[in-house]
C-alpha cells in the first residue's frame, strides 16, 4: 500500500514539511550538508503524486550524477511505486541525449549520433590543431580542449567565438580557429561531446520553440538536486524548460543546494546560480534547513570549523540531535604503506568489535592516482572493494577499442573511432594509406567510410594497401550485418571474433594480455546485462548508455555468485576520490592524503579562490560521515620512485584539536627543506594535478583485474601454491591442469590446460582452486 499525503509528511521537520507542501511559485532550498535537501525532493515528488497535483510524465528530476539519479529512482519508486517509472529521473546530460535522439529530425541531425568523451574529444582536437600546423607546444591541444569546452558551457558557439575574439592574441586566435574546424569535424562524424549535450539542446529550443513548447507542456515539475553546481549552459536550459510558452504557464521549479558545496568551478559550474535565484525568480520562496541528520555533533563541529575559514560566505546554523558520538581518530603514516596499513587494521578492528560491515565504509582521496596503494593493501589483506569511478574500466585500452568497432557498426560518419580501429589489430593498413584515404575524402568531400570504400583511387595508394583496406570495408560490412539483425551482444561477440582482437591476446604470452581478456570478458557481461534489463535494446542505446556512465557513476551490482551474495550481505569497502562523493552518506569514512600539496592541491594553494574550493571538498567529505571519521596523512609518498616529503595539511589544522583522538602523530622531522619544496611542487603539480587538466578525475591505472577491482572476485590472501601436475578448479574456465610455473611470489604465473584451452594465469588474482 502506497501512503497517502499524510503519511509522506509524517516525520519531517516543519522547515521541510513546508518545502514538501510548497505550491505556486518557483522555489529554492538551501542547506548544509545532510539536513535532507535530497530527502525534499523525494518526498515533493511522492506528494505532487498523492495529492495528483501532478501525473508521472510531468515531472523531471535532475541530479548530478547517475549514480545519484538510480539511488533517487529507488527512493521514490519506495515511495509511489512503479509509476516512478514514467518519471524522467536523470542527469542533465541524459535528460539531453534523450531529447536530443527525440529532436533529431527536426533539426537535420541523425538519431545514431555518437557521443564523444573526453579522450575522444581531444583526439579529434589534437588532429585539428595539427591539420592547422599549430605548434603543439605552444599550443597545447589540451588547453585548448579545455578552453572550448568552457565557451561551449558559457553557450559561445564557435561562430560567436570567431567574432569576439582577440585576434592579436595567438592563443585565442588558435582556439577560435580548432574550434571552428572541431565543429565542422564533429557535424562531419555526427558526434557530440558532452558539452554539446546540454548547449545543443538549448540552441534547439530557442531555434525551434514550438519544440521548446512542447517539453513545457509536458513537464510541468522540474526538480534539480545539488543546483550549485550547475553552470551557465545548465542554468540556461532550466531556464528554457520553466519559462512561459505559446499558452503555457510557466513549470513549477524546485532547486535545492548548498554553496558550501559547490566543488565544480573547474567545469564551469558557477555558484551565482544559486546566489542570484531570487533575483532570476523574483516570486520565488526561499527555505532554510537548519537540523542536519546525518551526522554526530562532532563530525559536523568539525566540518564547520573547516568550512568557516573560507571567506565571503553566510554564516549558516546547522545543529544535530546525533549527540557527540565517536571522536574523530587521527593517522599519521611514515608513508602512504603506514596510512594504507592503518586504514586496513582500523576496518578489520571495526569488523570484530562493532559488527561493522565492509559495506558500511568508504575511502576518500584528492586525486585517483592515490587509490593504488590503499587498493594494494585492501588486496593483500583480502578485503573485498570497489573503486568508483567509471572511466576507469572504460578507458581501458581493450574497451575503447571494442567500443570503437561497435561504435562504428551503429555510425559509419564516426571518423575518430574509424581511425582507431582501422589498424587495430594490425591488418597492414599503414599511417600512409590512412593519409592517402584522408586526402580522397577531403578532395572528394567524403566520409572518410565512403572514402575507404574508394580506395583504389586514393592518390599514392599501394595496391597491397588496397586489398587490406577491401578486406576490412568487407569485414565491417558482414559486423553491421550482425549488429542489425542479432543485437548488441552478438555484435560484441562477433566484433571480438573476426576481427581476431581477442585471438591476437589469447596466443600473447604477457600476463597483462590475460587481464585484457578477462576485461572483454566483464564486457561481454555487460552487454548481455543490459540485453537482458532491456529486451527491446538496441546496440544504439547499450552505447549510449555506456557513454553516460559519468566518472562519478559507476557502481556495478555484484553478479550472482558466492562472492556476490558475500558481498550483499556484507557489502564491500568503497573507495573514491572526494568529487565523486557528492550527495553519498556513509557510516564510517576515511578522509586520506591530508597534506599540504596533496589536499589542499598543489596548484590551489596560491590561489585564494581554489583553495575556497578545495576547502569546500574538504567539507564535503567531511560531511559523508554518519558515526565515525577518520582523518589520516603520510609522512612521505614516493613519486616517480622518489620519496616526497609532505606536511600536514591546514584542513587538519583547523579542525579543533580536542575533537581528534591520534593513533600516531608526525615524527619530528626537520623542518621542510626549501630543496624538497621545490621538488615536491615540480613533480607535485604534474602528477597530482592529472585530474584537473582534463577537468575530470583520470583513471589510476592498476594492473588487478575489474573483476577484483570492484570487489566481485574476493581476493586471494596469498598465492596458492602449486606445482606442476596439480589439478585445479577455475571459476570461469574450470577443471585443467597446471602444465609449468613461471616466477615467485605474488608474480608467479601458472600456465594450466583447461578444456577450454591454455591460460596464462597470474595467480595473484587468478580465481583458482586446488583439487
Ligand atoms: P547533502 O548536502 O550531502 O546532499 P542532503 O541535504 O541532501 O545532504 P539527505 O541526503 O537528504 O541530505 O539527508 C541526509 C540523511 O538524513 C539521510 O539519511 C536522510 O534520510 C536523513 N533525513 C533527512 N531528513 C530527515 C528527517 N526529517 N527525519 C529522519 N531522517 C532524515
Ligand atoms: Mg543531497
């Protein structure tokens, strides 16, 4: 039974009682951490539905990530049931792919558009700067990615760009020029990057607003969480869907934010938009929530001493009925081993003490690049994990290149990726071919696909040359076949197969090659997973749905298995960088790396507006934590193989010093050195700083299998020990002998014969058993 109005409202403070209620005018909410804002949104929705002061299909709810927009489906679908189902729950960016496929004819566009992330982008940019003969090192194609990316989030197109700016300046005379070429290029390959999600949707709907009418009429609530964070080319498109059409009253908004947590400055999001809502919304009601429940009297005394230090903010009341609990428990490692041994013990100590699950922690870092040593530990230790944060799968060498060739199948004009995969694997159609084939399709204003098709007329093309680039038009040709007539796995299946990418790794001898296999493997599963959630499913929307896992997203269910239901009922460690935390709550939390340098980062600390920022992380990840936080430091990390040596950071320094219980403090180490200053800010700022260049986290590389990255394989403690002869029991390949063994120690690799034929197996990893 679904509750009625009443019930909704039962429990919630008078402040968000109102908010729940509210009706009329547009309205914004602001808190602090924890005081349920996300909880509002819910509960608003469930009542608009009780009180059938709206219908399903006339409500949007955005939110930041998609991890986010399935925990908010989830909660409200607790609340109404399956008519959650015709509710657009999303990202902003899906909200926009999903007009954008709707809209397409209207505007001459192509519905199979692919959706470019940020590595592709930058490809296609890097070979536009080069076509314009800039000097890479004067002109940094990631700089200028970056700059195009925030005029495309201010809403300059490319166009507007060339007649403002500043010819006599050569940067943005080379951006306004890549731009230009990078959206004709872009039209060309039918793509979009993630920019032009959000931007192109507006320009449709100003360009076209019978169509803009349209989405008014039917949505008549829109709802968006976590609103400091939106930038312009967001603000915008809000702006757009609530605004009054042909005969149509303006939709009713919600917003719901909170300054102190804006942390996305860096792409573009603007805090003004929160700031100037009663100025943009001149009838809008503003609420106040002052109670926080999440956390305990401590944690947030803590987390408002951190935040109070930043300027120019409004002081806000924020109190809890939590009580003291815990105090907060300091770490200091000798190293970033110490920190991550410490981090381990504490989690093992918790498990036998307080009957704490693995499910109920979460580590946090400034910058991804830190997880390795945690995650080597949480392995050695056997405590299952995962590492949020979706590009790192799908950066994966071996999964961009599937997703090419299937990217390809669906949009034959997707130039970037037909170039990567032209010659992948290698199939003797060399860079001299890919340029002849380049300049037929300039000089004949082809697709580089139709050109292909014409090779033999290619200027300077060799005749060898010609049938290799035959045999792979033939061998798209027979995958598109599969792809239109059997689907997105078969497709998958055969991409792998007859192009001989998979055989090429099997026959390979390098033990990294098996770990690529095994993560084909997980994306085979992946496809199949999404066939079977989406019968009607087609290869377009398994891609678009991948493209979409933003870095903050992913969260994999755990497969059906032993190891899964473990991890059910148990749950595993969760490790993620502090931007990815947005919006979570855990019960226990780490807030790891607090040195000066490594958070605050390296490049904020002259700057008083991102240290403002980095202090606003800060407070974020302070504020995750329900019952217990721990704040923990090393002494030194090494980089590129060197020990640096770092101080503590001013954010444990401003948390009031009787709230923090120390297991270990700093040694007394001579004062920092002005030799290890200047190093540690030379190396610092390159590779700390890989996450901010891009303007997103970037991937750490690990070398551990997806499958145990994420926790659904429970790690070996040792290496079992084998010799050959043994007979063996694998979890996917089954029974087989162990054939020779190669190494020692957690490098040893076993080569064993299954029915299925012969592996290579790092036994660290390998999900093995003797028999
Ligand atoms: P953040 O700023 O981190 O996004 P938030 O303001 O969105 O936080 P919520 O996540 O909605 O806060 O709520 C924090 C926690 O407090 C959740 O566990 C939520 O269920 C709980 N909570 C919120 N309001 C109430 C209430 N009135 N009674 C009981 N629990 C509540
Ligand atoms: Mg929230």
């Amino acid at each position: 039974v679904l509750p009625d109005a009443q019930e909704l409202l039962a429990g919630l403070n008078p402040q968000q009682e109102e908010a729940v209620k509210h009706a009329g005018s547009p309205l914004l909410i602001i808190a602090g951490a924890g005081s349920g804002k996300t909880r509002v949104l819910t509960h608003r929705i469930a009542h608009l539905l009780a009180t059938k002061r709206a219908r399903p299909g006339e409500v949007l709810a955005i939110t930041f990530t998609n991890k986010a927009a399935a925990e908010m489906r989830e909660r409200i679908e607790a609340l109404v049931g399956e008519r959650a189902r015709n509710m657009w729950i999303s990202t902003f960016h899906s909200s926009c792919v999903r007009i954008l496929r709707r809209e397409a004819k209207t505007v001459g566009l192509n519905s199979n558009f692919s959706i470019y992330d940020s590595a592709d982008t930058l490809r296609l940019i890097t070979l536009v700067a080069k076509g314009l003969d800039l000097d890479p090192k004067r002109f940094a194609p990631k700089a200028i990615a970056s700059r195009i990316s925030a005029l495309k989030n201010e809403l300059i197109d490319e166009e507007t760009y060339a007649s403002t700016a500043n010819y006599s300046d050569p940067f943005q005379q080379a951006v306004a020029e890549v731009y230009k070429g990078y959206a004709e290029r872009m039209r060309q390959a039918n793509a979009f990057d993630f920019d032009d999600l959000i931007a192109q949707v507006v320009y449709l709907f100003q360009a076209f607003p019978a169509v803009a009418d349209s989405y008014r009429r039917r949505f008549r609530h829109v709802l968006v969480d976590e609103y400091q964070d939106t930038n312009h080319a967001q603000y915008v498109l809000v702006r757009e869907l609530t605004g009054a059409g042909e005969d149509i009253e303006p939709a009713e908004l919600t917003v719901v934010g909170d300054s102190d947590q804006s942390i996305y400055a860096f792409r573009g999001a603007d805090v003004r938009n929160i700031v100037e809502f009663e100025k943009d919304y001149p009838d809008a009601r503003t609420i106040l929530l002052e109670q926080n429940y999440r956390s305990t009297q401590t944690i947030l005394t803590a987390a408002n001493a951190v935040i109070s230090k930043n300027p120019d903010r409004p002081e806000k009341r924020l109190w809890t009925a939590e009580g003291h609990g815990a105090k907060i428990i300091g770490y200091v490692g000798e190293n970033e081993h110490d920190e991550a041994r410490f981090i381990a013990n504490e989690i093992d100590r918790l498990q036998d003490t307080e009957q704490l699950r693995p499910g109920d922690v979460a580590i946090f870092y400034r910058t991804n690049a830190q997880s390795r040593s945690i995650e080597d530990l949480l392995i050695r230790v056997g405590l299952p994990y995962k590492v949020v944060g979706g590009t790192r799968f799908y950066e994966r060498k071996e999964i961009k290149d599937a997703l090419a060739y299937l990217r390809v199948l669906v949009n034959p004009d997707d130039v970037v990726n037909l170039r990567r995969i032209l010659n992948e694997p290698k199939r003797g159609i060399g860079d001299r071919a890919e340029y002849a084939v380049a300049a037929l399709a300039e000089r004949d204003r082809l697709s580089f696909m139709e050109a292909l098709r014409r090779a033999e007329d290619a200027p300077g093309m060799a005749t060898r040359s010609v049938n290799s680039v035959a045999a792979f038009v033939k061998l798209i040709d027979d995958l598109t076949e599969v792809a239109n007539g059997s689907g997105a796995a078969a497709a998958l299946e055969a991409v792998l197969e007859q192009t001989g990418y998979l055989a090429e790794l099997r026959q390979s001898n390098d033990p990294q090659d098996e770990s690529r296999v095994e993560n084909l493997a997980e994306l085979v599963a992946v496809v199949r997973e999404y066939e079977r959630d989406n019968p009607e499913g087609s290869l377009g929307g398994f891609l678009e749905q991948v493209s979409l896992v933003a870095d903050a997203d992913q969260i994999p269910d755990a497969p059906d298995d032993e190891g899964a239901r473990l991890a059910k009922d148990q749950g595993v460690v969760t490790l993620m960088t502090l931007h990815t935390a947005k919006g979570l709550e855990f019960p226990v939390v780490f807030l790891t790396g607090l040195e000066h340098g490594v958070f605050p980062h390296q490049r904020a600390m002259a700057d008083a507006k991102e240290l403002a920022e980095e202090r606003r992380l800060a407070y974020v990840g302070l504020t995750r934590a329900r019952q217990r936080l721990y704040l923990t430091r090393s002494e030194s990390r090494s980089l590129w193989g060197q020990s640096q040596y770092y101080p503590a950071s001013q954010f444990i320094e401003e948390v009031p010093a009787d709230l923090i219980d120390w297991k270990r403090e700093g040694s007394r180490r001579p004062a920092f050195t002005s030799q290890e200053n200047i190093r540690a800010s030379r190396y610092g700022g390159s590779h700390w700083g890989a996450g901010r260049a891009t303007g997103r986290p970037v991937a750490s590389q690990s070398t551990a299998p997806a499958a145990v990255r994420q926790g659904r394989v429970q790690p070996q403690k040792e290496v079992i020990a084998l010799t050959v002869g043994d007979q063996v029991s694998h979890s996917s390949f089954g029974n087989g002998t162990v054939l020779s063994l190669e190494g020692a120690g957690d490098k040893t690799v076993a080569k064993v014969k299954f029915g299925v034929g012969e592996k290579r197996l790092l036994l660290r990893y390998a999900p093995l058993t003797k028999l």
